[in-house]
C-alpha cells in the first residue's frame, strides 16, 4: 500500500467514526431531550377553563379571591362558595360557565383543581414569609397566571406524581425567567441573594 493510499484509508475511517459518533450523538439527543421528556410527562385538563381576565375585571384585584386569613394563613385557591356569590345563576352563555353550574354549583361539589406549583408534602412553604415580609410579587414565583385567559394544561412527572412546573418545561434546566421552575436550587438561590438561613430544616420540617 503506498504511503497516498494510506492516507486515504485514514481518512476515510475517520469520516466513518465522525458519522457515527454524529449518529448516536443525535439519537442521544432524541431520546434525552424529545422521547424521554415525551414519556415522563402526562397531562390532564383542569376541570373548568377559567380566566383570570374577566375575574380580575369583575372582583376588581387578586385580594379578592388570594387573600390572608386573620391568623396569616394563605386562602389558595379560592372554595365554591365563592364563585356561587356571582354564579348561583348564569352571568352569561359561557358554556365553561354552565358547566360550573350544573356539575359544581348545583350538587354542590368543590372544583378538583390542580396546583402546578404544588410542593412535594416534604416541603415547607409560607406565602406569608414571602409575600408580607419578603415583599415578593406573585409573578416572581407564578409568572402570568393572574393575566391568562385560559388555564393551561397542567403536565405532571408519571413516576412521581409531581407537577412539572417545578422542575420547568425547560429540560436543560435553563430558565430566563425566576418562574420557570422552582425546584430546591431555584429557592436556595433566592434565599443564598437575601442572606437567609439555607439549612435543610427551614424547608423541611
Ligand atoms: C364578583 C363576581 C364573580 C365571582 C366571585 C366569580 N365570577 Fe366567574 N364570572 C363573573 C362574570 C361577571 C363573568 C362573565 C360572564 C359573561 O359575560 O359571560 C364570569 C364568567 C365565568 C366563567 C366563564 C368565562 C371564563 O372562561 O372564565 C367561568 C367558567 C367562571 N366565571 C368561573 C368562576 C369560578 C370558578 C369562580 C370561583 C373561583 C368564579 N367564577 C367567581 C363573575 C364572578
Ligand atoms: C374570582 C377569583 C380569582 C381572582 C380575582 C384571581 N384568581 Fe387566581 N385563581 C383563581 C382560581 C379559581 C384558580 C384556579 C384555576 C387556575 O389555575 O387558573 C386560580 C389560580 C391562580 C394561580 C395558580 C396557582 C398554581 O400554582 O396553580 C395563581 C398564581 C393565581 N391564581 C394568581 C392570581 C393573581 C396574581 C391574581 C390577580 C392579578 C388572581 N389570581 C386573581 C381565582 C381567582
Ligand atoms: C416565593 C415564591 C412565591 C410567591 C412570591 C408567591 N407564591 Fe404562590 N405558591 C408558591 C409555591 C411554592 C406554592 C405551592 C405551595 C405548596 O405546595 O405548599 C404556591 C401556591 C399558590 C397557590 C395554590 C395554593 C393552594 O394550595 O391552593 C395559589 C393560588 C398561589 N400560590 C397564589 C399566589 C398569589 C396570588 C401570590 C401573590 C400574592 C403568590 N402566590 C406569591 C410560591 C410563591
Ligand atoms: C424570590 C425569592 C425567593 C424564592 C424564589 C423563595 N424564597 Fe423562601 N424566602 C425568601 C425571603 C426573602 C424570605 C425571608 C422572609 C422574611 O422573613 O423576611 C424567605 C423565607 C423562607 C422560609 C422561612 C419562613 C419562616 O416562616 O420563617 C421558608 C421555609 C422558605 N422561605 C421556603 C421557601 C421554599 C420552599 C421556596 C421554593 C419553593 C422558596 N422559599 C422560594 C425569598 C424567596
Ligand atoms: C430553600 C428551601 C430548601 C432547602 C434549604 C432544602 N431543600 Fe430540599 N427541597 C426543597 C424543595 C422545594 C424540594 C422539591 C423540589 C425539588 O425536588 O427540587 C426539595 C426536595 C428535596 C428532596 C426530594 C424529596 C422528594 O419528595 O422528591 C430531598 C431528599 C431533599 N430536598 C433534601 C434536602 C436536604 C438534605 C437539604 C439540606 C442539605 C435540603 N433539602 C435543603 C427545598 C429546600
């Protein structure tokens, strides 16, 4: 073989190698980033699609419906019979809205709503130590859920029951926004910039 030949040889596994660690380089990536995020997830529908447009509009602020108890507890999710105030009888033709009625309102049954930013039960969560004394703005933690006009869909991990808004859509773990997750680092890190206590113990009790 000449010494020409050689190189050609050469070459050409390398063009063979270069395709192959190409190959399994993009079917890695497939599989890590498409199929394997496609097969953890699995998605359901909240039971009502509600806007919080047109509710800001008719209660006039978040308070109305988020507000603290007297004892500094955080209401959530506001209970039936707070939408039964206005909907005991139908405010439009929504068919949403009909719906509440005949399958809420009427027997009387609370709304399953999911909670995307739902913690693990491990967690300790205080909308009181964060909201009153720390001054922070729903939206640094929820984003635009007060804005939305429809409910999005909520997408939640099949081996561990958990929301995926904690760990974010994002699966490089790569947010531009403090909303996309909010996961144990994404607190530590906020708690590292105020100068507050990170031992286990604050979070888990
Ligand atoms: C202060 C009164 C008020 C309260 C309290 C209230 N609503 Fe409404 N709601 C309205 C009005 C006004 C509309 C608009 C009706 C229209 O024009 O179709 C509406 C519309 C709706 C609709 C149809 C439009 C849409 O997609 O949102 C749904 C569903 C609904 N409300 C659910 C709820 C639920 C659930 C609650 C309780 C968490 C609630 N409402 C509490 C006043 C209220
Ligand atoms: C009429 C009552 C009402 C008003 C007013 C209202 N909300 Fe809501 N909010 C709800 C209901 C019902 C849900 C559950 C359905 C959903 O997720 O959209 C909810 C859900 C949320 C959630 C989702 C929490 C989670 O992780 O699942 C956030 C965040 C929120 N509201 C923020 C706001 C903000 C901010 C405002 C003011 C700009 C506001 N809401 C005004 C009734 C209300
Ligand atoms: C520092 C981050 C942070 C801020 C600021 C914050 N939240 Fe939350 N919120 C959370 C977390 C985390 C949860 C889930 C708590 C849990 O699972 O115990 C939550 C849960 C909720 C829920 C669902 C509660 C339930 O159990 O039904 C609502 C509604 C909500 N937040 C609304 C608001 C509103 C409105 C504001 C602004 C007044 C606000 N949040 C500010 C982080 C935050
Ligand atoms: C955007 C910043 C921010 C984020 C995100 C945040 N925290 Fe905090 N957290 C604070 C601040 C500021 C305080 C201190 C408030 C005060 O006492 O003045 C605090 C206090 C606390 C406390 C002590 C409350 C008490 O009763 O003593 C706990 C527990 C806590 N955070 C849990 C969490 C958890 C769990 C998460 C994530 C789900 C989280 N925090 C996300 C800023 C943040
Ligand atoms: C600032 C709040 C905070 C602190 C401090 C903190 N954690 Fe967490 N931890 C969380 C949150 C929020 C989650 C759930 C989201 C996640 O898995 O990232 C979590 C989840 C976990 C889980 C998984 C639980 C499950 O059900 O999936 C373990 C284990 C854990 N933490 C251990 C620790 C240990 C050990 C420490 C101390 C070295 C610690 N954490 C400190 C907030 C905190």
């Amino acid at each position: 073989m000449s010494a020409q030949d050689e190189r050609t040889k050469t070459a050409g596994s390398s063009a063979v190698l270069l395709i192959c660690f190409l190959v399994g380089l993009g079917a890695s990536l497939l599989v890590g980033w498409v199929i394997f995020p496609a097969l953890l997830y699995s998605e359901k529908e909240q039971p009502i699609d509600f806007s919080h447009v047109v509710h800001v509009d008719a209660v006039g602020d978040c308070e109305g419906c988020h507000y603290f108890r007297d004892d500094g507890s955080f209401s959530g999710i506001p209970d039936l019979s707070n939408c039964a105030e206005c909907h005991e009888e139908a405010q439009g033709e929504d068919p949403e809205e009909l719906k509440m009625i005949q399958e809420y309102i009427e027997p009387g049954k609370e709304i399953p709503w999911m909670v995307y930013s739902r913690q693990p039960d491990c967690v300790f969560f205080s909308h009181a130590a964060h909201v009153k004394m720390g001054e922070i703005e729903c939206k640094a933690c929820h984003g635009m859920i007060g804005e939305s006009e429809h409910t999005d869909t909520y997408e939640y991990n099949i081996l561990t029951g958990y929301s995926r808004n904690i760990w974010g859509k994002n699966i490089s773990g790569l947010t531009s926004n403090t909303w996309e997750s909010m996961k144990m680092g994404d607190c530590g890190n906020c708690h590292d910039e105020h100068g507050e206590n990170n031992a286990c113990f604050v979070c888990h009790k």
